[in-house]
C-alpha cells in the first residue's frame, strides 16, 4: 500500500507534519478530542490498523479529529513522544494525551477506543440543546416528542444516560409498561445504575398502578358522590386520575385528603402525592403548585 492509500477526503481525518502538529493536534484538542495515529509506509499492521481507525472516526463528524502522522517523515515528533514502536495511537484532549495504546488491535476494540475518545468532549451543544427540547416535552407531557427526541439523542450519542432517562419517561407516559421493562433489562449496568436511569426507573411502578387504576373512575365518581370525605376513594380516585393524565385533579384530591387528617393510612395520601410530584417532574407547574398547597397544609 503506498502513502497516497492514507489519505483521504473527509473533514475530521487529516495528515499532520511536524509543521503543523502544535496547530492541527495540541491546539485543536483543546476544544475536541485528537486521535494522533503514528505510522509507516513499511509498517504491515499499519495498513490494517489505519483504515479501520478511519471508518471508526468518520461517524463522528468535527465532534473528533484523527490525525496521522508518517513517523519516517516526522522523526522529531515521534522522538519528542518517544515512540517506540508502530502503530502507536495516541487520544490528545485539553492539550495532552488522555489515552492511547500500541500495536494492532480488533475491529470492535478500535470502535470502543473511538467511542471513549469522543466521549471526552461531552456530547457537544446539538445533543444539549436536543436534551433541553426533550425536558420542555417531558414537563408537556407530550410523550410522542419527547420519545422521539430522545431516540435522535441515542443515535448521535449512544451511552447518553440523561436520553435513556427521558426515553424511559416517555414510553412510561405512553403506556408502554412492557416495552420499558425490556429496554430497562437490555441496558448495561453503567446507564442503568446512572442516577436519570434510576429516576425515570423509579416512576415505572407508580405509573403502571395508576393506569390499572383508570378503569375505575366512573365506579368511584358514584362513591364519592355519596361520601366525598371517604378518604380511601379519594386516595384511589387520586391514582385513577393521575392514570388518565388529569395531574391537577389528581393534585387537588389527595391535598384534600391531608386537609382532612394527614395521618390517615400512615400519611398515605402524602406519600402519594410525594410519588406523583417525582413522576409528573419536579418542575412541571402542577408540581410547584401543589407543594406551596401542601406547605401551607403541613406547617400553617
């Protein structure tokens, strides 16, 4: 394979000299991740090793540069790093290296060496701004935007734990209780003890008991028309409601339910409604409303 089989066209993959490795490599991995790959002409694993780095990268876009330096042709770098042995593969963040390995190396454990490099960066501002759209979603409850942002997230940053969180979130909106168990048992320990994954999580058993509990409003309506303070019918038709999306009502029902004993059933309806201010979001204007409601309750 001759030099000129290196190079190639695309934006994030560019070849570097001596000249131009203090602006093309330190300089620019102060605000990305550089993947520097020390070869040769004469070097076999080389031929190997550099274009599979390059299908890794391509993905990628300006989120991550790979950078290939020909050590024959730049002696004084590769003196400099003391470069023992090619190919050596170099990550430079914030202006040094953060990672790196020699040698030849498997397909899958490139991808996995590129997927840490670019992860270094954070996800960049699109996937900020994506999470941003998402939360203002979630706090809607318009679970069929918020799902599919979430999805886009994923795509463009796989190991995201705040999207795998919204995604839980959404499909919970959405009623898909058994879909969200399975992609709950797929995930990998690290997102799934991640602390988004673990919240979202958590919302899964409040949610499927309140859309159980949907099918019994009309019944409870009749109860409570005969016994409006039956605090049991008000802590089920709370759950009820909440099921059906009515969140202010639902709200409404167990603070009527601690105006009227907030002992009752070991502060139940407190406890409910402590649930259900995690699962319609902590932020979302039902949410606020209802704790200055349940403040004054508790300590006026």
């Amino acid at each position: 394979m001759e030099n000129n089989d290196f190079i190639s066209t695309t934006s994030n993959i560019i070849n570097v000299s001596e000249e131009t490795f203090l602006s093309e490599v330190v300089e620019i991995s102060k605000t990305k991740p550089v993947i520097v790959d020390f070869w040769a002409p004469w070097c076999e694993p080389c031929k190997t090793l550099t274009p599979l780095l390059e299908d890794a990268v391509k993905g990628y876009g300006q989120k991550l540069i790979l950078a290939k330096i020909d050590v024959d042709q730049n002696q004084n770098i590769a003196a400099q790093l003391k470069i023992q042995s090619i190919p050596t593969v170099y990550t430079f963040f914030e202006g040094k290296i953060v990672d790196g390995f020699q040698g030849a190396k498997s397909n899958s454990e490139i991808i996995e060496f590129v997927k840490k490099s670019a992860s270094f960066s954070g996800p960049g501002q699109e996937v900020e701004d994506l999470i941003s759209c998402a939360k203002e979603f979630i706090e809607l409850r318009d679970w069929d935007s918020s799902f599919e942002i979430s999805q886009k997230i994923l795509e463009k940053d796989p190991e995201n734990h705040t999207a795998f969180g919204n995604l839980i979130r959404s499909m919970i909106g959405l009623d898909k209780f058994n879909e969200t168990k399975e992609l709950i048992d797929n995930l990998a320990p690290e997102i799934k003890n991640s602390k988004p994954v673990e919240e979202a999580i958590s919302l899964l058993e409040i949610s499927e008991k309140a859309f159980k509990a949907k099918g019994s409003i009309e019944d409870l309506e009749k109860k409570l028309k005969q016994e409006p303070d039956n605090l049991d019918y008000l802590l089920q038709m709370a759950i009820a409601l909440f099921g059906i999306g009515q969140i202010e009502d639902s709200f409404e029902m167990l603070l009527k339910s601690i105006k009227i004993d907030k002992e009752w059933n070991e502060q139940a309806a407190r406890k409910q409604l402590l649930e259900f201010f995690s699962s319609a979001g902590i932020e979302a204007k039902e949410t606020i409303s209802a704790r200055k409601k349940l403040a004054t309750l508790l300590f006026h």
